[in-house]
C-alpha cells in the first residue's frame, strides 16, 4: 500500500492533534493517597477538618495546604502540586504535619 503525498499531508494535522490530546489527558497528576507511606508519616488528610488534633500537635486550626508555603497549587483550584509528595497532586483544603505558614 502506497501513501500519496495529498493523503500524507491530510493525515499529519489530526494525528498531531491527537497526539496533543493524549499527552494533555495524561499530563494531570494523580491525588495522593492517605494511604501512601509518606502521606501516612506526615499524617495527610484530604479535608483538614480530619486531621488528628490529639496526634499532631502542631495542627492550627484554619490551616490546610492552601494556606502552606509548600503548596504550589493555582489560587481557587481543587488541588495543587506540593514538593512533599512528587507528582502527585494534594487537596487545597487537605493537610500534613509538614504545614507552614504562608508568609
């Protein structure tokens, strides 16, 4: 089977977008898991409101990973990038004894 240069140059746009498509599908990072080890070490919770007051005493209420100077995620997004836990994404009103305030 021969590819004529007409067919080649219509097929090259739309596997390009599809390509585009794919690496943009793909390039979210996954939500970390409280179960993760070193979610599990830094006591991480989804919902600050579950946070073990009694076990982490460094816990202010009114502090979750928005308010974080490691948190890197956009202000007013679900959820954000943070250093802690590499390629996984936290929840903004998530939390970990590894909190800081932001200055």
């Amino acid at each position: 089977m021969t590819t004529s240069r007409r067919q080649f140059i219509q097929i090259v746009p739309i596997a390009g977008a599809a390509l585009l498509a794919s690496r943009t599908a793909f390039a979210a990072d996954p939500m970390v898991d409280e179960k993760d080890p070193t979610a599990a070490a830094l006591g991480y919770v989804a919902d600050a409101a579950r946070a073990d007051k009694t076990k982490f005493k460094n816990f202010v209420a009114g502090s979750n990973c928005t308010t974080c100077q490691l948190y890197q995620g956009k202000p007013g997004a679900p959820s954000g990038p943070c250093p802690l836990f590499a390629g996984k994404q936290v929840a903004a009103k998530g939390w970990c004894s590894a909190w800081a305030k932001k200055a």
